[in-house]
C-alpha cells in the first residue's frame, strides 16, 4: 500500500507558499462524542518517520508520533461538540471543527491541504481538498493522527463519567456493546440525537 509523502508540500513550496497546514478530523461516524479536527504544519526539514493514515497505525505506534509532532510540528486542535452535530448536522459540524482548528494556529498558515473533497464554507485560506489526503500527504497524515488522540483520550475520559457503553474502547462507534448499552442504559448527554440509533430509542412507541 502507498504512504504518504511530501510532494503536495513540496509543490506548494516551490510555488511560494511557506507555511503549509494540514487539515483532517475523525469521529464522524460515533453515536456519541465530539468531531475533532486537527491543523499541523510540519517543518520541512524535520519531518517525523513513519507518518501515515492514523487507521493504518497501531495505537502505540500513533501515541509516540502524536507526542513527536507535539515537539517538532505545529499543531492545533479543535472540536465541535454534540450539540452542534445535532443543530447543523455531522459534515457542517466537521467542517466547523476544521475551521477552528486552522484559526488556532498562530502564526497563520499560507496554505492548507484539506481531507475529503471539500474546502468548508468560510474557510478564507488559499486551500485544496485532498481525496483520501491522509494516505498522499504526511501534513495531513499527522493531522489524522494527532486528531485521532485527542479524541480517543477524550472519549476514555467520559467513559469513566459513563460506564458501560464501551467508550474507552470503542471510541463512541456504534459497536454491539454501545448500541445494548443505550437500549439498557439509555441515551447520555454526549449521545447525538440526530443519529439514527440515538434517535430512535428516544422516540420510540
């Protein structure tokens, strides 16, 4: 399988641009949980090994290159919460998380490569949207990654206010444990409610 590389980067950078982010989120398909979005902007000559799709990584694996890019990368996160998911709906919220993240980088970015086939509404940067981007360029590669810890540890963290539905390790996805959970324990605070599943023990006859 094909890693990610630099040559997008590289292309900008010998267009002028100096400052290139990467742009990805993760968590748009769990019941339950914010959407995390992340912005890296990788220094070109420092460029940790081993960055790539944050699913094709072991969890070890992204835990010591999250902490690397931490060190040598710039980086900045960003969330859009449950409430928001419900209002606009999951891409919006997405796209709201990316927005955020990109204006907490300081200095500002020139240039940003963006997951998905999508520049959000309101994003004023000069952008490109990257299909599959995760697994072409290593800015948004590290995006992925430091997006996926951060929400992971998020999700560990409210399973301890919520036992039982399996967050600490299922991330808030719709496993068999969480869909029981909500059918036994009912519908949380965290839980979206414009998610089918959620929805409809909610509003069930």
């Amino acid at each position: 399988m094909a890693t990610p590389d630099f040559e997008l980067e590289r292309a900008l950078l010998a267009r002028g641009y100096l400052r290139i982010a990467g742009v990805d989120e993760v968590g748009r398909g769990p019941l339950a949980g914010p959407v995390v979005a992340a912005a890296v902007v990788l220094n070109p000559d420092d460029i940790p090994d081993g960055l790539n799709d944050s699913k094709e990584l072991t969890a070890k694996r992204r835990v010591g290159l999250d902490a690397e890019l931490q060190d040598r990368a710039q980086v900045a996160i960003a969330e859009a919460s449950v409430a928001e998911i419900d209002e606009h709906n999951i891409l919006r919220a997405s796209h709201l998380a990316m927005t955020r993240a990109v204006a907490a980088l300081d200095p500002a970015p020139d240039f940003l490569l963006i997951d998905g086939n999508m520049i959000p509404r309101g994003m004023k940067l000069s952008s490109q949207a990257v299909v599959k981007g995760d697994a072409r360029s290593v800015s948004i590669a590290a995006a992925s990654i430091v997006a996926k810890i951060w929400r992971d540890r998020l999700m560990v963290d409210l399973a301890q206010q919520h036992p039982g539905y399996g967050w600490e390790a299922n991330a808030g996805y719709p496993t068999k444990q969480h869909r029981d959970a909500l059918r036994n324990l009912g519908v949380t605070p965290h839980h979206r409610r414009s998610f089918k599943p959620v929805h409809n023990i909610l509003y069930q006859e």
